[in-house]
C-alpha cells in the first residue's frame, strides 16, 4: 500500500512540475503576444488620429477660409452688379471657377472618408470595377444570396482587397486572380493569384509592399478581424481576411450623446 502511495505522489508531482513547466513556457509567448497586440493598437490609434488631425486642417485651414472668400467675392459682385453691371460677368465668372475647384476639394474629402465606389455599386461591383486590368484575368464571386454589411465592415474589406489588388497589378501582372466573399458570422476574403508570390526584401519595392501589407493586417485588426498573407508551394500569394460582423454592427448602432452648447 506504502508503495502504491508513494508511487502515485511520484506521479503527482512529476505532473505537477510538468503542469508548472508548460505554463512557465507559455508566459512569455503570451507576453509577446500581448505586446504586439498593444503596438498593434497604437499604431491603429496613431493613424486615426493623423488622419483626424489632417481632416480637420483640411476643413478649418483650407476650406474654411476658401468659403470665406468665395462669400466677400459673392458680395463684391453684387455690388457691382448694382453700380456697374458691365463689370459684374468677370466677377462672377471668377467666382464660378473657384466654386467648382472648392466642389472638387469637397469630394475629395468625402472620398477619403468613405470610397464612393462602396455607396454607388457595392462592394462586390467595387472591388470588380478596381480589379479591371489589374492582370491577366481577375474572377470575383460572393458566395451567397445577400451581401448587407456594417459600413466599417465593408470600407476594411475593399480596401483589403484594393491593397491585394494593387499588389497584384505592380508585381503579377501576367497572373490569373481570384478573389472569394463568403458570409457568416464573419465576412471572409480571400485574394489569390498565380503570380511568383512574396518577394524577397532585398528586391525593389519590397519595403513599400511590407507596408501594404502591414496596412491591411491593422485594417482587419481595428474592427476585431485578421489578415494572413502568404505564399503557395505552387507560386503565387494569398491575402486572406477574417472580418467579424457583430461587433461592427454593434458599433454601427452606437451614437454618442450630442453636444450643447459650451459642451455641455
């Protein structure tokens, strides 16, 4: 009986010690993890407050003073449409042109807010209208019946694919390309082509295709989904994309509470 028991406390403590050995294995691997997912994060941060920070010089810097102006030539105009009608078609000519470039500076920044080409055809008709010519051939199929998507969902996903696409056009022009939709609780993308696939980094262009490519993992990342790229044994690379829905959506169906005056 002695030996029964003290043959089951070997085993228990062996256990033990293993238990306690795999968990002191796995704690800086969890660490690293948690590292890269905290840089991750703040370069997520980072770039939206850059992009913040860009649009609202835009506004204030640049349009507003543009519309400013356009108002005191507006009622330069006038008045000389009122005392010297002859004098008043240059003017207001002049005012015209400037109206049109200050339309274009608009759209231009809606467009870098939101594709347009999301809202006007969707994101499949999107992607297929950016992936013309990119290469020798390019199929785009979603895999299912509807395709209704929160809005940051879909911005992710086309610029996902815009960025693979791009890739594809600079480095696999005589390639073959098939990007895949499929819906469930998730959206996934898969870009793949036929091309040699990832360069080396020595090779041209390589530190801008790593940026890319880093661009797309923390598109995916800042809604909660992820982004492999890789090589296939037989050539050619696959952009892969895991996009979650619910908490899009969630997000989508949030509203912060206004603001009053003097905020409060």
């Amino acid at each position: 009986m002695r030996t029964v028991l003290a043959r089951a406390a070997v085993l228990a403590g062996a256990f033990t010690a293993g238990a306690v050995a795999a968990r002191a294995a796995t704690i800086p691997h969890l660490r690293r993890l948690t590292a890269d997912l905290q840089r991750s994060r703040e370069r997520i941060l980072a770039s939206r407050e850059e992009e913040r920070r860009r649009l609202r010089h835009d506004l204030h810097d640049g349009l507003g003073p543009t519309l400013a102006s356009l108002a005191m030539s507006l009622d330069a105009a006038r008045i000389t449409l009122a005392c010297e009608p002859e004098r008043a078609d240059p003017l207001l000519a002049d005012v015209r042109d400037r109206l049109a470039t200050t339309v274009g500076e608009i759209r231009d920044l809606a467009h870098g807010l939101r594709p347009p080409a999301l809202d006007d055809l969707g994101l499949v008709a999107a992607i297929e209208s950016f992936a013309e010519g990119c290469c020798e051939r390019v199929d785009v199929r979603f895999d299912g019946q509807h395709l209704e998507l929160p809005a940051a969902v879909e911005v992710a996903a086309y610029r996902i694919a815009q960025e693979a696409l791009t890739n594809v056009r600079l480095h696999a022009p005589e390639s073959t390309t098939t990007v895949r939709l499929t819906r469930d609780a998730e959206l996934h993308l898969m870009v793949a082509d036929t091309g040699p696939g990832l360069p080396d980094s020595s090779r041209n262009g390589g530190q801008a295709r790593r940026r890319g490519m880093a661009a797309m993992k923390e598109w995916a990342a800042e809604i909660g989904g992820s982004c492999a790229i890789t090589s296939r044994n037989g050539g050619g690379t696959v952009v892969t994309a895991h996009l979650p829905l619910a908490a899009a959506a969630a997000a989508a169906g949030y509203h912060r509470p206004s603001m009053g005056r003097g905020g409060a």
